[in-house]
C-alpha cells in the first residue's frame, strides 16, 4: 500500500480548526493516524488517529484549534492512512510547518464598513501591518490597488519587504467614489486583505480664475492647448503642471510644467501634446497648480485628436509623411526556448526574460511641402530628405504615430533605405523601428527625452 503525499502548506494559526489535505490511491481510505513532533527536540508532541474525509484520491482531516501552540520555531507531520479492509500504509514524508497568529493589513484613514469623503483631488493612504514580532511572520510583499466606482482596476503597485511606501493617489475626480485596497502576503504564506475601502471625492470646485482650453490642431498632428490665470492677487504656489489622460483611463501623464513660484504677473502658457495618437481618441486636460509637490484643485477640459498621414517626432522636431504612410511587418516579440523532455509527449516553454515590444517596418514618400505656397518643393527636397535621414540616425527615441490609432515610443533599428525606382522626385524612405518604450507612461517618455 502506497504511502500517503500531504499537499504542503507552510502556517497555520494553531489557535484555530486547520484543514490538512493529502493524497492516496485508494478509495477505500477511512482513518488518517498524524503525528507531529518538535522540530527543536525531535520529541512527538502529537499522536492521532481520526477520520477522513473526501473523495477519489484527495482527501482531508482536521487538526483542532489548540493541539500545539503558536510559537517562532516550526513543527513537523508525518501522517499514515488506513483502509477498510485493516491494512496501513507506511508514514509520509515529513511536512514542516510554522504555527503563526495571522498577522493583520489595515488602512489608517479608511475602513471597509463605512465611505470616507475626502475634500481634496489627491491623498495619501497609510497601511499598518499587525503582527506578534516573536513569531517572525514578517511581510514578504504588498500591493495597493485604486478601484473606480463599479470596482475595476485603475492602479496598482506592488512593493516588496517590510511596510516603506504609502498609497499617493492623484488627479481624483470630484463628486466621485472610488475603492482602495491593500492586499500582503507574509513570508510563509499568509495572504492578507483589507477587503475594498470607499472613499469619496468631494471639494468645492476648483481653482478661481484658472482656466485651460484645448484645440486640436489637424495639419500639424498636435492639440494645442492654452492655460490662463489673471493677476487679481499673488500666487501662492510654485508651478503649474498640465497633464493629460485618455478619458475612461486613470493615469495622467505629465507633458509640461512651468514654474511660477511668488509671480504676480498674469499666467498665460501655450504648449502642446505632440503625441495624442490621432483616430478621434478623446483626451482629458487638466491644469494643476502645485504646492511643495503637492497636487492642488485642479481644472480641465477634453480634446479629440484627429490627423491625417504619419508623424515622426521628438520633443523639438515633428516629420509629417502624407505620401503613402506605411507601417508592415508588425511583429510582438518576447523571447522564449522549447525544450523537449524523455518523460513527456509535450514540450516545455521557458521564457527567458521579461521583454514583450512591438517591431516592424515604416515606409512613406517624402518630399517637401512648401505651406506657405500650398504646394511640393521638389527642388528643396533633396536637402529636405537629407535633413530628415539625418534626424532618423541619430540614435536617440522618437515617436511614430500613425493616422489609424497606432502609435509606438520607438528607435530606429539599423538602416534606412532610399528608393526613387518609380520617378526621381518620388523617393520612399523605409526603414525598421523598435519599441522602446510604453508611450502612455510618462517616465519613459521623460527617460526617452520626450518630455
């Protein structure tokens, strides 16, 4: 008779009923003797027989609240099954197991039994973690999620070690609910939760006098957007930041900020989000003044984003391609190895790195556009095409959005080819492109250079 396999587990309160799982091939099985003994001095603490429980090969039986006590050094079990029929089986292997008091995730300013109004459009959310600290169940890593009204995931981060980070969350809309969430698991296991915490935004509108407009602009591949304050008293905050989001997204993206610390002079700032993605995708602006890096009450508006053709860009220098814009060869790349194995039918799949970006082809005719006559500079366009070649190989990240909705933070991967074969003021530049970055994350796109 075969001996039994305890599915492992790793702590248990002993204060508390725990259920032990195993498996056994055989469907007779009805009394589960269990033994643990201390792992210090090797002396058995426990000796039972009881009844099992289950189905087919994986059963359970039950240790009772209070059988060893909670304590920092770990236990040891051994179990041996019985069937109908008398005949026992050898002991199993030995489990190690830790007997902790589940420790406990709180929050500091909310709870989930009852909605806390927050009168500002951003907060800290401070987490405390509870445990007996002679037992060692230390935290091994933690989690915080913001949650909108109907309970889906806007936000989450994930922390490892001991408690070191608070929840900042910003840019909240006003008159609005959301959930936050904190969720740990210890060192041996325990999965902590503090079960979803509402919250709701509520402040007196916003900023007096400040206001931000949005225009898109088609045949330069932009949204221009204009923020205004009037003089009527000093400003007592040191910039102004402009953000921007998707709408029905939660995080902003920071494309400009000015500093305007103690000015008394009216507020007027032009800039523009060069890398909205076009195929009428709707924007939300905001302007935000800010306070010792803190975010005040904000304003905003929304822009749809809408252009024709291709744009290459970077901070300073924006391509347009209306001739002929083509991005092939899309390829997702992740790296992965196939191994086949002499115990197995199917092979095994090892994935040997976190990388996961887009790569393909970009081709376009490029020739002058003289705006101010309304017409091709073919004489200018050699140069023109210089010029352009030039900016493409200088090794540094730029932007290709195209007019369909697609748009990649990318580089310029190896060559790039000139073909005139159709008539020689026709040239076609092609060359392959590399994603290098996520596009709506605004720290690559501060590392890229582009903000």
């Amino acid at each position: 008779m075969a001996k039994p396999i305890i599915s492992k587990f790793s702590v248990i309160d002993a204060t508390r009923e725990n259920i032990v799982r195993y498996t056994c091939y055989d469907d007779t099985i009805n009394e589960v003797e269990y033994i643990i003994y201390d792992n210090a001095s090797g002396n058995i603490i426990v000796d039972q027989t009881v009844k099992t429980s289950g189905s087919s090969s994986v059963r359970m039986f039950m240790l009772p609240a209070n059988l060893v006590h909670n304590r920092l050094l770990p236990y040891y079990l051994k179990i041996a099954v019985t069937n109908q029929s008398g005949k026992k089986s050898d002991f199993s292997d030995a489990v190690l197991f830790y007997c902790h008091e589940k420790p406990v995730l709180t929050f500091v300013d909310v709870e989930a039994r009852a909605e806390k109004t927050i009168p500002f459009p951003a907060f800290s959310f401070n987490v405390e973690y509870k445990n007996i600290e002679e037992e060692g169940e230390t935290l091994n890593l933690y989690k915080y999620q913001l949650y909108d009204s109907d309970k889906t995931l806007l936000h989450e981060e994930i922390y490892h070690g001991s408690i070191s980070h608070a929840f900042n969350v910003e840019s909240l809309d006003n008159n609005k609910v959301y959930y936050v969430r904190a969720v740990g698991e210890t060192v041996n296991g325990y999965v902590l939760d503090t079960d979803f915490c509402a919250f709701r935004i509520e402040y007196d509108g916003q900023l007096q006098k400040l206001e931000i407009m949005a225009e898109n602009e088609k045949r330069e591949g932009r949204i221009k957007l204009t923020v205004t304050k009037s003089a009527d008293e000093p400003n007592n905050f040191d910039s102004i930041r402009v953000k921007r989001r998707e709408v029905g997204k939660y995080d902003w993206i920071t494309i400009y900020e000015k500093k305007i610390k103690s000015s008394v002079e009216p507020i007027l700032i032009v800039c523009y989000d060069k890398f909205a993605r076009g195929r009428k995708t709707k924007y939300q602006y905001m302007a935000v003044p800010v306070v010792d890096e803190i975010e005040q009450v904000y304003t905003s508006t929304s822009a749809v984003s809408d252009f024709d053709g291709a744009w290459l860009m970077d901070k300073d220098i924006s391509y347009y391609v209306g001739l002929e814009p083509a991005v092939t060869n899309i390829t997702r790349n992740q790296e992965a190895s196939v191994e086949t194995t002499l115990g197995s039918k199917y092979p095994i799949v090892f994935y040997g790195s976190e990388a996961n970006y887009y790569s393909g082809n970009f081709s376009g005719v490029i020739i002058k556009w003289d705006r101010a006559n309304d017409a091709f500079d073919f004489d200018g366009s050699i140069d023109y095409r210089e010029t352009f070649i030039n900016w493409l190989t200088n090794k540094k990240p730029k932007v290709l959005k195209m007019y369909d909705g697609r748009a990649w933070l990318m580089n310029v991967n190896g060559n790039v080819s000139y073909s005139d074969d159709d008539h020689p003021d026709k040239v076609e530049i092609s060359f392959d492109f590399v994603e290098t970055g996520d596009l709506n994350n605004g720290d690559n796109m501060k590392n890229a250079g582009l903000i």
